[in-house]
C-alpha cells in the first residue's frame, strides 16, 4: 500500500519514528499541563490516528521493529 502513495519501505519507516515521536512529545506535555490543553490533545489524537494509518499502510512488521515501535 505504500508503494501506491509513492513511499519505499525505509521512508515509511522514517514516517513510523517521526509519528512515534511527536505522539511521545505530546504524551509528555499532556502529563506535565498544570490544567487540560484541548489543543495538545486534539493535536495527540491527529498523532495517534495518523500513526495508526501508517501502520497500516505499512503492513506486518518484522518482530524487531515492532518492538522499537512500541518503546
């Protein structure tokens, strides 16, 4: 499925991180907010919902990148 919106395997990986790390940056704020953020949560949920579709644009991943995935 990726190939079909023009990604190889190793951009859609990078995708994967970078999503990955902007959801762990948001989760962070989420935390340390003294009062709730609609913002930062709506901008968490784009994240995960997008991190979602690209996980399954990429398919069954190797054991090993999941695992690296869910840290």
């Amino acid at each position: 499925m990726a190939k079909a919106f023009g990604f190889d395997e190793d951009e859609l990986k990078m995708l994967l991180v970078a999503v990955r790390q902007m959801r762990r940056t948001f989760a962070a704020a989420r935390k340390t907010a003294p009062a709730p953020q609609p913002a930062v949560d709506a901008y968490a949920r784009l994240y995960d919902d997008l991190y979602a579709k690209l996980l399954e644009m990429a398919g069954p991943l190797p054991p090993a990148l999941e695992e690296v995935l869910e840290k």
